[in-house]
C-alpha cells in the first residue's frame, strides 16, 4: 500500500482570523439588513445604552 500523504493543520494569523471574522459577521448583517428592507423580517428593537433612558422606555411600552 502506497504511503498516504500527511497534510499539516493550516493556521491562520491572528490577523487573519480577525479579518474572516469580521467578513463573515459583515455578510450576515448585510443579508438581515436585506431582509429588513424587503419587509421578510422586523426590524431589530432598539438598545437601551443609558441607564438614563429606562424610564423614558418603559413609559413608552405601557
């Protein structure tokens, strides 16, 4: 039986598993974002980023 090749692990770059990260994250939400505009889902609900807002919020939701 002819010796199989071993093929090494690739890894990448701290750099480069940043940028597939970030292109990966980008595509998703470039599609939600379709998504949205075509009417085929909501859009998302707004974030609450100050403690300042929680009152002005939950006066709105009664």
């Amino acid at each position: 039986e002819p010796l199989k090749p071993t093929y090494m692990p690739v890894f990448l770059t701290k750099k480069e598993r940043k940028k597939l990260r970030r292109q990966s994250r980008r595509e998703a939400w470039k599609e939600e974002q379709e998504k949205v505009r075509l009417g085929l889902e909501a859009p998302p609900e707004p974030k609450l980023r100050y403690v300042a807002q929680v009152p002005r919020v939950t006066a709105s939701l009664v």
